[in-house]
C-alpha cells in the first residue's frame, strides 16, 4: 500500500492561487502558478516566494551534538559560530552520499540540520544509527514550514516585516527574531536560486500569518508565488546539485565538485576512502554542459566525445530562461571534465555539440 501524500500547511492557498499541484518527495506540491518561464523571470529580476514547507529539519542537542555532527557530516561544523549555516552532505559507507543538507548552529549545545524531503525517514534513521555517542535529536519535520523568498528585491520587499536589517545580513548567516508579528523566526540568508534572498523557519501554526504577511508586504514590488518547476530552472543555472539527480547513494562528493565541504581536519564516516579519492583522483567527474545548437538536454542523455564515443551521461537538463540555450549537468569521464572542452549530447539520435563549462553556468 502507497503512503498518502502529505500536505503542508498552505496546501489550499496554493490550489486556491490557481497552483498546478504535484506529488513530489511525498508531498502534494505547487509546481507552477502560471508559467515556469515567468517565474523564473521574476525570481532573477525582482522577488517571488517559494514554499518549501516539505523539506525537513532535525534538532541535535547537548553536549556530544557537535561530536555526532561531525561524524556524519562530511563539512567542518566546528567552525560555525552561533548565527552561522554551512552546506554540507551525509557520507555513506561505500563513497556515495546519503544526503545534502545544512547545517545551523542555533546555540553552543544547539543544531537544526536541513534536509531533502525525500530523504526524511532515511537521514533520521542514518543518523540515529549513528548516534553512539549520547546526543538529544528531535525531527520537527511536520512542525515546521519553511519559505523561499528569493530574488534581488527579496530585502525591499519584506524588510518593513521584521526589526532584523536583512541587507547587513552575510549569506549563509541567520538570525532568530521577530517576523511578521510572529517571535522566533528563523531569518536565513539562504536559498537555492542564485538570485539572493531569505528563508524563513516558522512554526505550523504562524505559516498562514507569514505567507500573507510577506505578499502583503511586497504588493508594491508585484511579489509572485513561485512553484517547484521554475526552482528547479534557477539552481540548474547555478550549477547547483539535486539529490536525486546529480547526487546519489553512488556519487561521491569528490566525484561531485564538492571536495569542498569534504574536511580531512576531522574523523568522519568513510573519510578515509574519500581522502584516497582526493588525493589519487576519480575516474568521473560531474560537469555543467552549454548546448552550442538548438535542443534541450534531459537527464539519462549519453555524453559523448568529438568521435562521438559515449564518455557519461546527463544527470539534469533544460533550457536555460535566462540564456535561452540548453543547459546541463552530467558525470564524464574525468579527462573530459576540463572547462571548455568540446563534447557532444545525444538528442533523438543526433549528437548536439556543447562545451564543458565552469560553474556557474549562468554569469553574472
């Protein structure tokens, strides 16, 4: 038997706002309002508001929080300090991943990690597997809405709702204070688009409050709903990774360009394999790809070289709405990966010719 589709809170805003609904990572969410194209516009010239309410949060507590973190965590948590997030992923045991996620230092004794929704129940048994060393976790997933407002007139647009100066607010920076009348809201200069902006942590029962808050708030500057289609557009642009996708329980994080959040300064799951892998090299690499001819890549499309020989394949694709070509993410052989090397994608039995490109795919 199938599990029943969660809803979150604001479910019957977004089908009253006309949302095309979906079932995504086991939740019934608004894909698009109106067109995937403008919303996406508007995110990276003005302001939009994603609900995001599906993602997951678990609180570490105590004195051994920072030891389990550390230990399942692949990034250097001891470096935050209180106000801080770090990106970060699960390591497993054989060099894949088991998830990305954030990590938010709320106090000395106090973490809220950030998870996929699709990988909820599975991150909260890995880390509770892990958990030999004493520390307090709480999942507050079904607690918990969380909001997007993304966009470079994101601050304009709701700074009259808060006492916190959002412009002075570093990325990946946070604050706990009061937001639209509500106390304790957890104002974070985080997102997924590239295009700047705010998420906000609030309890169930202040979502509604919020949400209207904040269009209310940013009616002047013609703030739009934003759904997952044009989410998806916005971090592929950025070169950004989508579990699932681009990374997977077979991916390792240096196969994966994220040898930066990879720390050897500490003792973590696998850690040895993966320092090998640093310092020995991998045979695959993942790429952001430019389409130099008209087509859209999609993912699971074959890679190939200037012979034409398949050397990977595609991971996640689509037209770009902001350069108006084809765009892509995808693992390659690792003497392919350099920047502008010359490869080819496999379209409907044609080979169209693209370019390795540096990450970002979308300059600024």
């Amino acid at each position: 038997m199938q599990d029943a589709i969660k809803k979150v809170v604001l479910n019957d805003i977004h089908e009253s706002l006309g949302a095309k609904m979906i079932p995504f990572a086991g939740f019934n969410m608004p894909v698009r309002y109106s067109s995937d194209i403008g919303e996406h516009k508007t995110v990276r010239e003005n302001v939009g508001v994603f609900d995001v309410s599906h993602m997951g949060e678990f609180l570490i507590k105590g004195p051994k929080a920072l030891d389990l973190i550390q230990k399942v965590s692949s990034n250097d948590a001891s470096k935050l300090k209180k106000g801080q997030a770090q990106y970060s992923c699960l390591p497993n045991e054989k060099g894949g991943i088991v998830d990305d996620l954030l990590v938010y230092k709320l106090d000395e004794e106090l973490y809220m990690l950030v998870v996929n929704a699709s990988n909820i129940d599975k991150d909260w048994s890995w880390i509770n597997r892990h958990n030999n060393m004493g520390a307090t976790v709480e999942n507050i997933s079904d607690q918990t809405s969380l909001f997007a407002v993304q966009g470079p007139n994101a601050a304009k647009a709701v700074q009259s709702l808060t006492p916190v100066d959002l412009e002075d607010l570093p990325f990946y920076h946070f604050k706990k204070g009061e937001f639209a009348g509500v106390r304790d809201v957890i104002i974070s200069a985080t997102g997924y688009t590239g295009a700047g902006g705010f998420e906000l942590y609030v309890k169930n029962e202040d979502a509604i409050q919020v949400w209207n808050a904040i269009f209310e708030a940013g009616k002047d500057l013609d703030i739009k709903p934003i759904g997952l289609g044009a989410r998806d557009t916005l971090r592929l642009e950025m070169g950004y990774c989508l579990y699932g996708n681009d990374i997977n329980e077979e991916t390792s994080p240096i196969e994966a360009g994220l040898g930066w959040i990879t720390k050897f300064t500490k003792d973590f799951i696998n850690h040895e394999y993966l320092k090998k892998q640093k310092e020995n090299g991998v045979e695959k690499k993942l790429i952001g790809f430019i389409l130099r001819e008209k087509g859209i890549p999609r993912a699971h499309y074959t890679i190939v070289n200037s012979e034409g020989l398949p050397i990977g394949d595609v991971t996640s694709g689509t037209l770009s709405p902001s350069m108006g070509i084809g765009i892509g993410l995808g693992y390659v052989k690792t003497e392919y990966a350099q920047p502008g090397t010359s490869i080819a994608i496999s379209v409907r039995n044609k080979n169209l010719e693209a370019s390795v490109e540096k990450l970002p795919l979308l300059k600024k």
